[in-house]
C-alpha cells in the first residue's frame, strides 16, 4: 500500500524508511503561521492535518494511498515552540531550554485516499535538555540544524549530545512516532506489514 508522505523533512523520510516505509513526499506547502492560539498539543495537531488534506487533494495522489501529514511543536512554559528561523531566536531559545525539559508534541493525520476516512493523534515526548554553555549554543546555531526544526533541537543529528534523555517514544522526537502510526493505520483498517516496501518485507 503506498503512503503518501506531506512533509519535506529529512529525518521523518529517514524514519519511515529505516522502518521499511518507502513513502512519496509531497510537500504540502501550508503556511505554519496560519494557526495561532492553540494550546501546544492542539496546536501540532491541527497543523498535521492541515497539511495532509493539502495534499490529500491533490489530484495527482494516488487512489489507493494513505496520506500522512505530520507536525511538531515544542512545550516549555506552556507555550508553543516551532521553527526558530533566525540565528537569534534559535539562541535565545537555548539559554531558556538548557538545563530544563519540555514535551514534544508530534500531531500525525493520516487519511485514506480513496474514502477520504481519516484517523488522527498526537504523541507528546519529554525531553531533557542539557546545560548547555553559551559557546556550545553559539557554536550549535552556527551550523544552521536549529533554525529549521521544531524546538531548535534534534535528537538524531548534531543537536542529539544536547539532550540528557527523553520519557516516551524516540521516533516522536524526530517527528513521527512508529508506534502511534502503526496504531492509525489499523485504526483504518489496514495492516502495518502492508505500508512494508517489497524489498523490507522480503528481508523479514
């Protein structure tokens, strides 16, 4: 069965990939900024299926694809943390994370292309986060990865010695959550094992 996949990011195409998902990514392109004034969860939620019906639209989608729409926010303080974008921001953010844990929440929207039957959640991850120096963030910002991931962190790339530690699903923190996804599926009655490409499922 093919998924459909409405975000550019790298590590949640790494992720499905590593677990034997081979999706096409569409990029949604919806505006982020768009959705304001919701508590954080909410918030992660309401975006992902903003940019799966986006692309579930999409004439060119195939009929008989799942299509996914993911997002992630930052908590900490009880408010909404995205994308910082500038150099300043993904600072400023740092020296209020360091030493200090936030949840990450990750909406996950997932449609059936052909009855247009939805199922929808958001998995939340704490995560703890190092006290950090301010050389070390310096030097962090300074590679770019903050500035174009929710949070300003990573788990998976450089960001990853940053992070003491997590309680709840890793796969959440990069951006999709296995386990939460696997339990959509079979919410619309389908089987994880048929998301599987042809060569994963030749090697299990």
């Amino acid at each position: 069965m093919p998924l459909v996949l409405a975000s550019a990011s790298p590590a949640r195409l790494a992720t499905l990939r590593a677990a034997g998902v081979d999706p096409t990514v569409v990029v949604s392109g919806v505006d982020e900024t768009q959705v304001a004034g919701l508590p954080p969860a909410e918030l992660a939620l309401q975006l992902a299926e903003l940019k799966c019906a986006a692309v579930a639209a999409r004439p060119d989608v195939p009929v008989d694809a799942l299509v996914l729409g993911c997002d992630s926010v930052l908590e900490l303080d009880g408010e909404a943390l995205g994308k910082p974008y500038e150099p300043d921001e993904a600072r400023a953010r740092w020296r209020t994370m360091r030493g200090r844990s936030g949840v990450l929440h990750t909406g996950h929207c997932l449609r059936e292309a052909s009855s247009g039957r939805v199922a929808a959640a958001t998995g939340s991850t704490v995560v703890r986060f190092a006290d950090v120096t301010d050389d070390e963030i310096d030097a962090y910002v300074a590679t770019g990865e903050p500035l174009q991931v929710a949070g300003a962190f990573t788990i998976d790339g450089l960001g990853a010695a940053f992070v003491t530690g997590i309680d709840g699903d890793h796969s959440n923190v990069v951006g999709v959550s296995l386990p939460l996804l696997r339990e959509l599926v079979q919410e619309l009655g389908h089987a994880w094992p048929d998301l599987w490409s042809g060569s994963a499922s030749a090697t299990r």
